[in-house]
C-alpha cells in the first residue's frame, strides 16, 4: 500500500488519513484525472482487534494507533484531566471507535443552514449520507444501498439490550426503528459500521478499494509539521518520516483532514492562527486567524452501572473462560456473537422537557460494566447505561504548546460550564433511572451499583457527574464553518483569507451535532469532495 513516494508534487496533498481523509482520497482519485497523496501520521491498520467491533476496547490505550491525549484539568470537573483517544493509523478515529452509526437530527442541519451555511441544511445533505452508504435494510427515502460504507444491524440477540428497548416504552418512550429516518426521538437498537460482523473503517471502506490506483500514493508514519505558503497561497506540506524531514508540493489544493485537535494544531504550527500564541512560540505569522482553535465542544458522558440478576452479561462471558473461549470460537467461525458488541447496543433519545423542541439526551445501553472504558470488566453480573447531553453549550479551545509538531496540543473543553449543561445531566439521570426500574428490566435489574440510592438530590446528582463525567469522543468545531469574523472555514471549507487550503473533517462544524460523529465527518467529505472537484474545472 506504501508505494514510494518517488514524486514530490500531486494535484492535492491530503494531511490525515482518518474519517474525512480516506474518503477524499478515494473520491478525488477515481476519475484518474488527479493525483493524490495521502499522509498519515500513523500507522497501517494491520492491528487485528481494529477489525474487531469489540476490539475498541483493546484499543482505548493502544499508543501504536491512539494519540493518547489529555485535557487540561477541567474546572467543571472537580480538576480532573479527562482521557481523549484518537486515531492514529490508516482510518483514523474510524479504526478504534465504538463503531456506532448516527447522523443526528434534522434539525442539527437545518441550524447550521440558519447561521449563514447555505448548502448545509437537512436537504443538502442527506444525499450525501446516502452516497456514502449501503444500507443492510435496503434504500428507502433516508437510505441507499451500494456506498461505500457497509450500515449493518448488530449480529447478536442479547436479552438485556432488547429489555432496556421494552423499558424505555413502558415509561412513554417510542419505539424506534431507525435513528436516521424520518426522526430520532425513541428507544431501539443502533446500526454499526460493520461488514458481515467485522469494522468497516474509512480505510476499509473507501481507501482499500482505491489502494492500487497509480494516481493515488500513501504515505504511513508520516507526521505533518507545517503547511509552507507563497504569500496568502498555501503550496507545500512539510511532514517527518522515518527521521528525515520530506516536503510534498500541491498543484492545486492541500486539504487537511486531521481531525479538531491535530487540524487546527496543523494550522497553528503553519502561522495560520491567533497571532499572540503565534508570537509567544516564535512562529511567522501568515494570517492572524483569532478563530483556529476557538469553539471546541465535545459530547459528555455519565455512566450508571446496574448489578444484574442474571449471569447473560459480556462480564460473565469475560469471567468465565469456558464461554470467553467459546465466545471467541463463535465470533471467528460465524462473527457472531459478544465479540461483534460496539459502544452501545440499544439505546434512546429523548427530551428532558417539553418545551424542547427534539431530543437533548442520547442513551447509550451496554451489556457490561467497568470502572473506566477501556479497563477490566467488573467481576460482577453489571450492565451499563450513560446520559449523554447531545448540544452542550459549553466551548473550549486548542492551543499549541509549542512550536514542536510532536508535542500534544492544550485541550480545553470547559466541561458542565453552563447551567443548562448541568441541568440536562441531573434531569437525564432522573430519566434513565425511571426506565431501569420499569417493569421490563425487573427480572435483570438487582441494584444501582454507582452512583447508587443514596446519591438522589440535584446537588448530589450534579456532584457525581462532576467525579464521573468523561467524553463520548466527539470533540468538533475548532476549525468552524461560518461567515463572522471568528469562522475559519467558508461553505465550500476553504480558509479563510488563504487561498489553495481547505479543512475537511469535524473540526468545520458550526456546532456539535445530536449524535455520534463519523457518519456525519464521512458526509462532510463526501459533499466537500464534489466541490472540490467543481472547483478544479
């Protein structure tokens, strides 16, 4: 796949072989009229637990393909530092995350449209989510079949996840079907990046098929360190490999692609950023950009871990080597089976108020319990259920702390910062509670492990997400879509103020959408492919 890079200038260089990365790469060489080369910082994704759904938890602290990064200490909870994996190989964040299939609701597009993104509303996009896809179900009105992207039901009958779909309608939830239909709010079970019971990554889907084309070259192990321009024009990517310093030349455009933290890093180690943190590390500045790094929002989590009557969950799978054997034979026979589990099997979507317009909390439902993600199940008979707020309104920011491309960034993400943030969490656990005590999960549930019966007032409630709260590994907006002062990217993802450069992945959302973010950062280089395309006529 590593074919020598023997030419040193392409049509387009793109920086970060992730979830947008692979698909540009397949969209803008297939014609054969361009050439293209892709960097990757990482490595080739040869890690046999990428390829399987449960292997993300192999991969939470697997630093061979996870920048491993941290926050600073978060104010909003209580100090701590909270864990932000990434990907780091061939697929990106696709190759270790948990999987889930999400595009969010309509109204999120609709939004973004609003504030001045003309293009970008409901409408615009959702051929592009069905461009992308093949669809296990079939096409219909919000799906298509013969994408890329393999969307697949989940391959195992787990009799908690159904339970937790039952519960949820007992306390006057909806049933839902489909996520991504006509409307997200329900309980039901989620649909998977998998093919025939193995991860569909970018680099699965989109960058293998394309592999072999003579216009397209990749590069693994190839860490960008800046982006050289002439004048306002962006024209060379400097990246480090295998010790030596490499230059690769754009003909047409460079499209940066590596993700909220390492694309606006990318920009500001280039001189395209706030200029006084540019001055502080003696970098030259090529255009004050104030807004590079601004509007970091992240998606967050609070897990309630309840102790189950019956031995049928993954931690008595894991516990008993008898079934962990047997669940491995399974999976490698049939890929069916625990080993097929991603990062939520049923979950909801529902509002904690009325007054509100479509859902604010996700729940995610998991047939396991843990300390942390990515640790050793408990011995115990547990499953999991985590509140997730889906618009928070609190933002951060990413700054580099050096002028050193391989230092790790300063994340800020301000975490519980607003009272409306705090508000969705207390009244998101109150409802999840009342589904867990429903009839349905009766015969499963024993007692709330953590944060257990005793913890029951707002402040109490507010006090453990403080202690508990993590991230849903959503971070966006550091590079923001928009037309006001402070937005980096214009509708068509070019920067603004430079010309030949165009950012493409999460970082260019106006704001977090309500859900998870790889089918939506595969939509946006799906659309950004064809414009780029249109531009190049």
């Amino acid at each position: 796949m590593n074919k020598k890079n023997e030419a040193s200038e392409f049509d387009y260089v793109i920086v970060g072989a992730g979830s947008a990365g692979c698909v540009l790469a397949n969209r803008l060489s297939a014609d054969g009229k361009h050439s293209v080369l892709l960097l990757e910082a990482g490595p080739k994704d040869t890690n046999l637990w990428i390829h399987v759904p449960l292997g993300y938890g192999k991969l939470f602290k697997e630093k061979s393909v996870n920048w491993m990064y941290q926050t600073e200490p978060e104010p909003g909870l209580n100090g701590r530092q909270v864990f932000q994996p990434r990907g780091k190989v061939l697929g990106g964040s696709s190759s270790i995350n948990g999987l889930l299939y999400v595009r969010g609701q309509h109204e999120d597009y609709d939004r973004w449209r609003q504030r001045g993104n003309a293009g970008w509303g409901y409408d615009d996009v959702l051929p592009y989510f069905k461009k992308a896809e093949n669809q296990q179900r079939g096409a219909d009105k919000y799906h298509a079949t013969g994408g890329p992207l393999p969307v697949s039901d989940w391959r195992h009958h787990d009799p908690l996840s159904e339970a937790f779909v039952v519960a949820a309608a007992e306390t006057g939830i909806p049933t839902n079907p489909d996520f991504n239909g006509a409307t997200q709010e329900g309980a039901g079970f989620f649909q998977t990046t998998t093919s025939r019971g193995r991860r569909a990554s970018t680099a699965f889907s989109y960058l293998r098929p394309a592999k072999n084309r003579s216009n397209l070259h990749i590069e693994t192990s190839a860490l960008a360190q800046r982006i050289l321009f002439e004048g306002r024009r962006a024209k060379t990517v400097e990246y480090k490999q295998e010790g030596r310093v490499r230059t690769a030349r754009a003909r047409k455009e460079i499209l940066v692609s590596s993700g909220a933290y390492n694309s606006p890093q990318l920009l500001q180690l280039s001189g395209v950023g706030p200029a006084e943190l540019l001055k502080q590390h003696g970098i030259e500045i090529v255009l004050d950009a104030p807004g590079v790094g601004n509007d970091l929002q992240d998606h967050m989590q609070v897990r309630l871990i309840t102790r189950c009557a019956q031995k049928c969950t993954l931690n008595d799978v894991v516990n008993n080597p008898v079934r962990r054997v047997m669940a491995g034979i399974q999976y490698a026979a049939l890929r069916k089976g625990p080993l097929t589990i991603a990062a939520g099997t049923s979950g909801a979507f529902f509002k904690t108020s009325p007054r509100l317009a479509s859902p604010d909390i996700q729940i995610h439902f998991l047939p396991f319990s843990t300390d942390k993600m990515g640790e050793k199940l408990h011995a115990l008979s547990g499953f999991t259920a985590s509140v997730c707020q889906l618009r928070p309104e609190s933002r951060g920011s990413l700054r580099i702390k050096s002028a050193d491309p391989s230092q790790p960034p300063e994340i800020r993400i301000n975490y519980l910062a607003t009272e409306t943030d705090r508000r969705a969490f207390i009244d998101g656990i109150r409802i999840l509670r009342k589904i867990l005590a429903a009839p349905a999960l009766k015969a499963y549930a024993v007692a709330e492990v953590d944060p257990g019966p005793k913890v029951q007032s707002d402040d109490e409630l507010l006090d453990f997400c403080r202690r508990t709260g993590s991230t849903v590994y959503h971070p966006t907006s550091t590079c923001r879509m928009g037309s006001d002062a402070l937005a980096v990217v214009d509708q068509r993802l070019r920067v603004r103020g430079i010309e030949g450069l165009r950012v493409v992945d999460a970082s260019i959302m106006p704001d977090l959408m309500s859900g998870n973010t790889n089918a939506p950062t595969i939509m946006i280089a799906e659309k950004a492919s064809d414009m780029i395309l249109e531009d190049a006529r």
